[in-house]
DNA sequence: CGGTTAATAGAACTGGAGTCCCGTTATGGA
DNA sequence: TCCATAACGGGACTCCAGTTCTATTAACCG
C-alpha cells in the first residue's frame, strides 16, 4: 500500500481560475442561504443548486455544513478591518463597539455569526475557525487599552484583551437573547460602560 | 367539511401519566445527545431511540429539532432560581453572576444553551422561547438594581435591566468565542465591571 | 369501574441527502 | 504551445430521516 494519506484537501494544489471562482460562488450561495434561512436550513445539495456548481464538488471540498461555515469565516477573516486611533480610550472603545455593533446589525453578517456560533457548537473545526477569529481580532484592539494604561487613564495591570471583549459583549448577548434591535446607542453604551469599569480598576488581573 | 382545526397540539388534552412519562424521556435523551454531540448532530429517530419511544411520536408532538429544543428550553424555564439579596449591588449581582456561571459552566446545561442559542437563529418558535425564557430572568433580577437607586448607590434613571445583561453578558460571550473555561473569578469579574459602570452612570437612560 | 378517545407503537412506504464511479475540463508547469 | 493531472460535473445508486396508515394502549370522564 502506497497510496494512502497523500490527499492535502482539494483546491490547494490548483487555487487559481475554475476552483477559485467554484469557492466564491458556493460561499456566496452559503452567506445568502444563511442570511434569508438560517443555519438549520442549509444543505449543502441546496448550495450545489444555487452556486450552478456540481454537489459532487461541494461534497468532496467542504463535506459537511460546519466545515462549509468555517470556511466562510475563514474567509471573512481575510478582510480585516484596521483598527482606528482617537486618543482616549472611550473614543477609541467607541469606535470598536460601532464596528462591531454595524457587522451584527447587518442581515447578511449578522446571520453569518449566528451560524457560526451554532456551528462551533458542534464541530471542533468550526469552532477552531471562530476562536481563531475572535483572538486576532481581540489582539488587533488590545493595545488601545494599553496606551490609555501609558496615559494614565486606567490602572497598571489592566487585562486589555479582556477590555476589549467587555465592549463587544453586550452587543453579542443583545443580538443573541433578545428580539431587541442593535443600534448605534447601544454601541456608545457598551463602550462608555467598558471604559468606565476599565478607569474604576474591575479589569486589573489578580496578582 | 368540519375536522379541520381543532386539533391544539398533542399532549395538551391528556397531560398525565404516559404522557408525561414519555416526554420526560425524550427530553432527557435530547439534553444528553445535546451535551455529548451538539446541535447539529440531533436527529429525532435517535432521539426516539434512546428515548426508548416510538418515533412517530416524536414526530407527532415535536416534529422537528428546533421544536425540541424549544420544548427543552420551556421546561427548563419552569425551575426558576430565586433571587438572592444580599443588601448590596455588588452582592447581589455577584450572586446573579455566579448563578449564570454555574450554569453554563455545567457541561449538560452549557451544552443545552449553545443549543437553544443555535436554535433561535433559524426557527422563530425557539427564537421566542429563548427570548421569553431571558425575559424573564432578566425582570426577576432587575429590582436588585432599582433598590441599589434607591440607597443611591447608582443614579436614577439607570436602566436596571441593562445591568443585568451586562453582568451576563461577557459569561456568554467567554463561552460562545473562546475556548477559555468560565469560572469564579470571571463571574466576579463580570458582576464587579457591571456594578462599577452602573455607579459611573453608563446605564443611565437617555432624556 | 367501564367507555370513549387521546396518545402511543409498529410496520410499510417514500423522497431526497449523501456517496460512488467515471468521463470531461482546464490549471500550472515545462 | 503542449502535457500530466488536479479539480469539476453528471448520473446512478444507497440508505435513512421523515411520513402515512392502522392497531393497540391507557388517560380522563361519568
């Protein structure tokens, strides 16, 4: 036996032309099913269909609906967002929550996170592709957080990652507990309210 | 014709005995396989399987995996925790915290929110049972806020509820996108950031 | 205690999701 | 430009989730 393993995932050997253009459109199609249907409805026949791609070919590259997911956000990770600088921690805080707030609030990427929670509820892949995600994107902001801790505007000891996920938190729990809608108040409050326990100290780590 | 209509659900005309029996069982084997699986990986044949149940039952009074899920949230909705008051806001949102960790942190009931989570994002009944469900929660929590404005530990006009999301808040959001586990200290964490942002104003209500 | 019928269980059926096989296309390297 | 083969596409096949029909069981009512 000879030709086993061997087998690095379809569409890596060859990215360019057909292939590239077969991952748009089935992850097209995927973002569109999610956003009009929800995680639950979404099969991978159905995306075959819709993309005009044999289901042959989604079933041998993505396989299930959560690898189908994680690779969308892997996808969407690709497109990252340059953190802005105001000067003080709220503006900048501010400015974090509002990008967050205006990507959930968003029906298509709305729907997307939705799905992508749901599926990294059940497959580790999934869930790889989200943590992953969720950790460059924490690290991307963190040193706001740090800079105010240099002008003084927080206590030394200051876990900036975890200022960083207070902002984002609410936001996430309002959209995902509640029927309420996401606007940019809420992004200002989530904001002030991080900045205001940041400068009170409930964010310094433990010695 | 005249046998339209007139047929509210099954299980509702005769909710004793067998009936009762039948879907305890078939809730407890859906909190397992949610636990052990996730999700995606619930079908209802198992269910009716593991169950030791007809499946055309199953099928007959959940008829689908968010309908099931919907069913599971409800019954868990029905064993309502008691607040605690401590006499403090910190206290009494470190004791709400604490609950909250608990829970998610147990690895059948975190496996279950994930799920109904998952559920809400694409069926609109299990969307309404987890709104209803923290609904709930949050209003038997709230009073805790609004007593803490009338010792003047927090401002009036402060929204009580929107302290108490935010002390939920970043437990969730730790356990939906990351992989860090969830223990005391960030339940104290959470209770402590929400009680100083509260003092501070942040949840005061606009004029 | 029966009698009515709500509710369950079994068995047979069906539609489509997921798999397999093999011919076709077109990418990337020489 | 041409070739080897990675990747795609179509059609046939399989298997099981979900449905339908009917017989059986056991709640609730009097």
């Amino acid at each position: 036996m000879e030709l086993t393993e061997a087998t690095p995932d379809p569409g890596t050997a060859r990215p360019g032309g057909r292939t590239a253009r077969v991952r748009a459109a089935v992850l097209d199609a995927t973002a569109e099913v999610l956003a009009e249907q929800g995680f639950a409805h979404l099969d991978l026949t159905d995306i075959a269909r819709r993309a005009e791609v044999g289901k042959t070919t989604v079933y041998r590259r993505w396989g299930t609906v959560t690898g189908l997911v994680a690779d969308l956000l892997l996808e969407m990770a690709q497109q990252s967002v340059p953190r802005t600088e105001t000067g003080s921690l709220l503006g900048d805080l501010t400015a974090n929550a509002r990008l967050v707030q205006r990507t959930l609030a968003d029906p298509r990427q709305g729907a997307l996170f939705r799905a992508v929670i749901a599926a990294a509820g059940s497959d580790p892949k999934a869930a790889q592709a989200l943590y992953g995600f969720y950790s460059a994107r924490v690290e991307e902001w963190a040193p706001c957080v740090e800079q105010a801790a240099a002008r003084g505007e927080v206590p030394d000891g200051t876990d900036a990652q975890e200022v960083i996920r207070a902002t984002s938190a609410p936001l996430y729990y309002r959209l995902l507990t509640t029927a309420l809608p996401l606007d940019t108040a809420d992004a200002d409050r989530a904001a002030s309210a991080a900045a205001a326990a940041a400068r009170a100290g409930a964010y310094v780590r433990e010695p």
